[in-house]
C-alpha cells in the first residue's frame, strides 16, 4: 500500500495533461473499427491517406500512453500529415480503459494486474486483420509507441521482431529484467527517444510497481548489445544528442535520441496547449519532429517498395535524394561480439526484412552541439532536476545490461 499514493497521483497528473492536450484539438476523420482478440471486442483507428495507389501499403501501429485516448495520440504526433505525403497506413489500438498490458507485472506500471489481458496479440491481430484485406505489406509493418503504448512496444521487440521491420519507443525504459529475457528471435532495428528533464519515466531509471526499469542509455545499449552492434558514434540535432549504432548484425541498426525535454517527444513547432501541459508533463522541445524522424528511420527497413506512390511523396522505403547523394560507409553484418567486431567497407548484403540502404545522416554542425548544452543549463522556465543519482544510477545500469 506503500505505493498506492504516489500512483494515483500520477495517473491523475497524467490524465490531466492529456485532457489538455487533446481538449484544443478538432476531431479528425477516421475509421472506427472494431475486432474480436481473446474472446473480447477491441477498438482501433485506421487513418488511410485519400487516393492511396492500389496494392499493399507499408503499416504504421501507433500506440498510446497510459490514460492518452488513442485520438489524442492521433492529433498529439500528427504522423497523419506524412502518412498523407509518403503513402503509407497508421492504426492506432486503443488499449482498455486507456492502458496497456505492457509486460510488468502491473498495467503501465502502476496499476494492480487483476486481469491479463493479452494486448500483444491484440496488436498482432490488427497487423494480421490488414494483411488479410489486402490492405498493407506485412514486409513494411512497423510499431511505435509512446510511454505506456512505449513499454508494449519494447515488449513485443523482445518477443515478436520477426512481425515488424523495425520499432521505435518515446519516453521508455525497460525493465532490467529485460537483460536476461529479452531473446528476439533476429535483431532489432530500434528507435529510442527519451527526455532529459522527464518527471514521468526518468531517463536514469527507477522502480515501478512490477518491475524496476534501466536508464534510457543502458537500455538502448542492451539492444545495441542484442543486435551485436559495434562502437556508437555520437552527433546533434536541435534539442538534442543522438546515439547510433549502425555497425550491427544483419543490417540492423540502433538509435538513442537524448531530448533536452520532458515527457513529451519533440515536434517542428510547439504551442500555448504545449507549454501549458509541460507543467505537468516537463517541456516539449521544437526544432526536430518525433514522427519524421522515426519515419525517416523506419523506411530503411522492409521489403521492396511498391512502384508507384503518392503524387509529390518520396517512395516509401525508399532513400531520399539528399541520403542517396551522401557518401556513406556500409559495414557487413556482425559476427562476433560487439567489443571485438571490426568495421567493413563492403556493401551490406540484404536479408529478409530488407537491409537500410544507407544510413540516414546525421547533423553534426557545432551549433546544434553548443545549442545542446545551452539546453542543459538553466532555464527561465521551471524544469524538473535531474535527479543527483543519475550519473552513478546510469553507470551502475550500463555496466549491468552490458554484462
């Protein structure tokens, strides 16, 4: 009963925030569908882009936080707009009473499991549903998922990497169990965000009610870890500090974004809604897009992509002109462990999910590393502090998910 104070008050804090959030946004048109997983009726959103060429799409899922109704997701990220421009399809599940099963012990960590509810084949089921109908590629099915929708979609890493071409979390952690359990059946193509000033999922890690969770960075290392990546290199964007492994097996890849925000990703421009959640939520930073980049970094992965797209779209999966015009280094697939791999300068050879073509390159000018620092320093608005045990918090989890 210890914890049962602090979990209310934190759901309230997050109920709150979305309400808000989702409150100054006009509905959007979607399709409301329904679907029968485990001898129980569950909701989903389907956003299909107008004039969709025929034949099957590259799949989105998307998947809510704790107490975030899936519109609110839906409107929040706006990944519809390039949907629209690219060509591809986005479900978002709606998870029951706006929470998911997400492998602890707990529902989202903080709520008693009375019930287990299996929302991992619920997801399965929608990918399998639009497969079906002829409606998507399952070779271009990916999974992203943000807080709560965050550790279900890191769960399902672990479990189901054979279903989804590559995944990417916002504002998650995982469970350090996950050093031992974690057996994907190939590696992962993986995407992690986290937010230097999160109040909610702190990117140094602490107990939750089931499971006590690693730091942001330890966690993106035991995917490195996993996927038998070599040495991360290190380079900036707006707001933020990115590290990529790009030296994994079979063409696989790992990102740790490191936002100096809070428990929100990051969008091209942010608003007086965002400003006014941040003080439940900590800040939403502006200047890089959390959809776009998570786009720009599922579309290396998958199966070939169809030959005729959106008019005015890049092709889906395809390199985009400025990637395509850059020189980059591909590096054979890794077969031994990351501490002793050697890069190659050969050209990777494709496997059954579709090898990247190219990484995509990253921003490396001194601006965004000076910007990056200014970011970390003190502020006019009220930041949450990062806690005191980070460092020896970060190192202890580092060197246990790297054993």
């Amino acid at each position: 009963m210890q914890n049962a104070k602090p979990c209310v008050l934190l759901s309230a804090l997050l109920l709150a925030a979305f309400v808000l959030l989702s409150s100054f946004s006009t509905p959007l048109a979607a399709q409301e569908r329904t679907i029968a997983v485990g001898g129980m009726t569950r909701e989903y959103i389907l956003h299909v882009p107008k004039q969709l060429p025929p034949g099957p799409r590259p799949l989105v899922i998307a998947l809510h936080g704790a107490l975030q109704p899936a519109s609110a997701m839906q409107r929040y990220l706006d990944l519809d707009a390039i949907a629209d421009r690219e060509g591809f399809i986005v479900a978002y599940p709606k998870g029951l009473n706006l929470l998911w099963n997400d492998g602890r012990s707990s529902i989202a960590g903080f709520i008693p499991l009375l019930y287990k509810r299996d929302d991992a084949q619920f997801v399965l089921s929608v990918l399998d549903t639009l497969e079906a109908e002829g409606r998507v590629d399952a070779s271009r099915a990916y999974l992203m998922g943000f807080s709560n929708g965050g550790f279900l979609t890191a769960f399902m890493a672990c479990r189901h990497a054979e279903r989804f071409a590559a995944f990417a979390t916002m504002m998650m952690t995982v469970p350090v169990g996950y050093a031992e359990s974690c057996k994907p059946a190939r590696p992962v193509p993986i995407l992690m965000m986290n937010g230097t000033y999160d109040p909610i999922v702190p990117m140094f890690g602490r107990p939750t009610p089931g499971a006590r969770l690693m730091s942001a960075d330890a966690s993106a290392a035991l995917f490195a870890k996993i996927d038998g990546c070599t040495a991360p290199k290190t380079a900036y964007k707006p707001n933020t500090r990115i590290t990529r492994w790009g030296e994994c097996k079979d063409g696989a890849s790992v990102a740790y974004y490191e936002i100096a925000g809070g428990h929100q990703p990051p969008a091209q421009s942010v608003d007086a809604v965002d400003a006014l959640a941040s003080v439940l939520l900590g800040p939403r930073r502006s200047g890089l897009d959390a959809p776009e980049e998570i786009w720009s970094f599922f579309k290396q992965y998958g199966g070939a992509p169809a030959g005729v797209e959106m008019a005015g779209a890049s092709a889906a999966g395809a390199v985009p002109a400025s990637v395509a015009a850059t020189s980059v280094t591909a590096f054979a697939p890794a077969s031994t462990p990351a501490a002793s791999s050697v890069p190659m300068t050969v050209t990777a050879t494709p496997v059954a999910l579709g090898a990247p073509a190219a990484l995509q390159p990253l921003a490396t000018e001194p601006d965004y590393a000076e910007a990056w620092r200014t970011a970390l320093e003190p502020s006019p608005v009220p930041l949450p502090t990062p806690s005191p045990l980070r460092r020896a918090a970060t190192s202890s989890a580092t060197a246990t998910a790297l054993r």
